[in-house]
C-alpha cells in the first residue's frame, strides 16, 4: 500500500546540508514507495539556503518552498509548513543532518499501532554534556508536570497524522511541546528510540537563554493545558529573578533569626529592625504579580492567536493551500 507522506523541514542557514539530506528523503522514500513531498521553510536564513532550496525545487516537483521576509521561529516555520502539507501523514526534521530520515519507516510502524504521534527519542546523542544534563533535568520536568513524559520532548524529529495538525496552533517557541498540546485533546502520543548524528556542518542554534524560556513556556502550556507569546518572555522573567532573589534573602533571614535563638550566647537577631525584610517581600510580590499578569497576557495571546499569521511570507514556490490550518 503506497504511503502519503508530507516531509516538512525548517531550515537557518543550512545550505551546505540541504541537497544531501534532499538525496536521503528521496532514497528512503523510494525505497518504500512512498507518495510523498517535502516542504521547505527558509526561516530568514542569510547564507544561499533559499538559492539552493530553488534549485532543487526546479528539478523536482515534489518540492514546495516558503521564504520568510525574516527569521520569525521555529514554531511559526512549522505552522507555515504544516498549511503546505497535503499527505495523510506528516514528518518533521532539522535539515542540520542530525536526524536521520531513514528512521521514517519506524514512524509509520509506531503510528500504525494506533498513535496519533510519535516523537523521537535521541536515546545515544552526540551533544556536548552542557546541553544533555539540562534537557534531561527539563524533559523529566515536563512530564512531572503535564503527565506526557517522553525522554525527548524538544526532539525536533516527529511524525503526526493530519488530525493532530488540524487542532494545533503553537506560536512563539512552543513548539517543544507539541506533544504537550496533542495529548491534551486526547491525542495518543508515543516515542521511538531514533538514531542521533553527529552534526556536520554549521554550529547549535540554541543557548542557555532557551533554558529560561522553556521553563516559562512550561508555566504557560501548563496553564493553558489545564484550565483553559512572548508577553510571559519578558514579564515571567523579571517576575521570576524577583520571586527567587526575594525568596533566597527572605530563607536566609528565617535562618539567620532561628540559629540566634538556638545557639547559647548568640546574640537574639530582630526581623522588625531589618529593612531588608521590606525589600524581600516586595520582590516576593511583584515577582508574583509579574508572572499573573504574563499568565493574562498568554491567554490573551493564545486566544488572538489562532486568528493571526505569526510570520510574512517574502517568497513561494509550488502549490497548496492557503494560509489556514491543515
């Protein structure tokens, strides 16, 4: 039985990877016989990623393409792609190599067992240790919160059948938790173990800075997930340095005051006659409030949202459907 299958790939300066990984997609798919094609989304790349994506859209109609006019995330990128997407089955993979689109078989085996979608599982990565110990710590951290735990939920390698895409929408840098999302409306979810490569070319586009940020998206798709963009960026930020620096002055003083009263000859220490006390609970508050209000704002945000392209469009090639939902 022929498979339908739409491949969508984000791409940022990735050029010197793109007409290999193009070579994999269409061995595999071959191979397989499978009905399929691959979406481009140049994510305002500034080396010839778009030069080389119009190439090899030229010499094989399969190829769709879309161009942003800037660089505007991966969760806008995807949400362009999956609007090209046409198949019945839909597979998405950095264009960096990393992933593996031999591994497209092994989606199709898992989603055949019943699942909505299957995340990958870089269960061996070839990533320096600074960023595995922390994914491990915030993937353990997600399904602690949300009750979806994967090994990999930032894994950018998934398989979704058409429904999922129909009733998603991410915005901003949620596109992490996609699985998150899906699994909320009761879509099943599953992960594989998939084989990680060693990147070949360019350099990680993620630093420490998206540590923070993936804690605050947590904060939201929890929130959201449970009861009901980038505003909580800013103002979670700032609520939460001030709820934590608050917080540690507030312990220490707590300790301060009990070991006065508890070691002989220590002289008794008065919280009534240290200002800080004052400070503390002021950060204790506005931190709180900062974070409520970036909770409003979120929700705000997610409701706007669904109504509003998260991106601009600068150039197209190949046909499909218009700027809607899957």
């Amino acid at each position: 039985m022929t498979r339908g299958i739409s491949f969508v790939i984000p791409v940022l300066n990735e050029s010197p990877s793109l007409l290999q990984l193009y070579k994999e997609i269409r061995a595999v798919s071959e191979s397989h016989h499978y009905d399929y094609e691959i979406v481009f989304v140049d994510d305002g790349s500034t080396d010839d990623s778009w030069q080389v994506i119009k190439k090899l859209a030229n010499e094989d109609p399969r190829i769709k393409a879309l161009r942003f006019r800037r660089n505007f995330g991966k969760a806008a990128a995807l949400m362009a792609g999956f609007s090209r997407a046409t198949k019945p089955f839909v597979l998405t993979m950095d264009a960096d190599l990393q992933d593996d689109p031999a591994e497209t078989p092994n989606f199709l085996a898992e989603i055949d067992k019943g699942v909505d979608l299957v995340s990958g599982w870089k269960k061996v990565r070839h990533d320096p240790w600074h960023k595995v110990l922390p994914s491990r710590v915030f993937n353990w951290l997600v399904g602690a919160m949300t009750g979806v735990r994967l090994h990999d939920h930032n894994c950018g390698m998934k398989c979704y059948r058409r429904e999922v895409l129909q009733e998603i929408t991410i915005y901003g840098e949620l596109h992490r938790f996609i699985p998150v999302l899906a699994g909320a409306r009761g879509f099943r979810v599953s992960e594989i173990v998939i084989h990680h490569r060693p990147r070949q070319y360019g350099h990680s586009k993620y630093g420490v800075e998206r540590f923070i940020k993936g804690f605050l998206d947590l904060l939201t798709v929890r929130f959201l997930t449970g009861f009901g963009v980038r505003p909580q960026h800013f103002l979670g930020s700032i609520g939460l340095i001030a709820f934590l620096i608050g917080g540690l002055i507030l312990t220490f003083l707590a300790v301060e005051w009990g070991t006065s009263r508890i070691i002989p000859g220590m002289g008794v220490v008065y919280l009534r006659d240290r200002p800080i006390v004052i400070y503390s609970l002021g950060l204790l508050l506005l931190g709180a409030q900062l974070m409520s209000v970036g909770f409003l704002a979120e929700l705000l945000t997610a409701y706007h949202i669904k109504h509003e392209k998260t991106y601009s469009l600068a150039e197209e090639i190949g046909q499909g459907p218009a700027d809607a939902k899957p």
